[in-house]
C-alpha cells in the first residue's frame, strides 16, 4: 500500500504543509509550480491592486489554461501515435503481401527455368533429328 508522505513547501512566501502519496519531491515541484505562476502573474500591471479573490481566481485560470493546453498536446500525440500505429500496421501488412508475392514469382521463376531448360532440350532434340533428317535427304538426294 502506498504511504501518504508530508512535506512543508513555501507557497507564495508563505510556509504550507503538503501531504499526499507522492513523494515529496514531487510536491516541492508542484509547489514551485505555484510559485512561478504567482511570479507570472504579479509581473502583471494592476495585479497587486486586484483583490485576493480575484489573484486567487486568475491564478485558477492560468491553471486551467495550463491544463487544458497540455491535455490538448496529449491528445494530439496520442491521435499522431494511433495513426503512426495504424500506418506502421499497414506498412507491415504490405511488406507481408510483398513478401508473399515475392515467395509466388521466386516460385514461378524457378519452374519457368526448369520448363526453359526442358524446351531447349526439346529444340536440342528437335535439332538434332532435324540435321539427322537433313543428311538422310541429302544421301537420298545424291543417290
């Protein structure tokens, strides 16, 4: 079971306890979080005179903003990782299909060599006989 850990950060120039299952490291990075947004803002012309309310609630804004912005980064990564996934298993679909294809014409070629070198002993044969044949004709001719 996770252990709920306590840790005092300093917020806003003012000293908070912070507990949680995080570890302390992480709350001081969130705490530090805080503090560079409260900087950001008081930066801002106008912003000390507003009241605490109002720095409180922008403060909550610039969260939110903050959020929304990086959830809306995930998403996009997240929809650029589906359709890399997607294409990366088509492209592995179709280097299968050509492997495949590849396998059939090595196949084709192979029987196309055997049945070639089976016809050019045929035509050997047919040469042969031919020339053979030839003579014949021609002692019958002489005779």
């Amino acid at each position: 079971m996770a252990v709920k850990n306590t840790t005092q950060v300093l917020i806003d120039g003012k000293i908070v306890t912070l507990s949680g299952y995080e570890s302390p490291e992480y709350l001081q990075k969130v705490a530090s979080y805080l503090n560079q947004k409260i900087s950001e803002l008081s930066q801002l012309s106008g912003y000390n005179r507003l009241s605490v309310d109002t720095k409180h609630t922008l403060l909550a804004l610039n969260i939110a903003d903050d959020y929304f912005k990086a959830k809306n980064q995930v998403d996009t990564l997240e929809e650029d990782m589906e359709s890399k996934d997607r294409e990366n298993y088509d492209m592995k679909h179709d280097l299968i299909a050509a492997e495949l294809q590849t396998k059939d014409l090595r196949k084709e070629l192979e029987e196309q060599k055997i049945e070639n070198e089976r016809l050019r002993g045929e035509k050997n044969e047919l040469q042969r006989q031919l020339t053979k044949t030839n003579e014949e004709l021609e002692e019958l001719l002489k005779a």
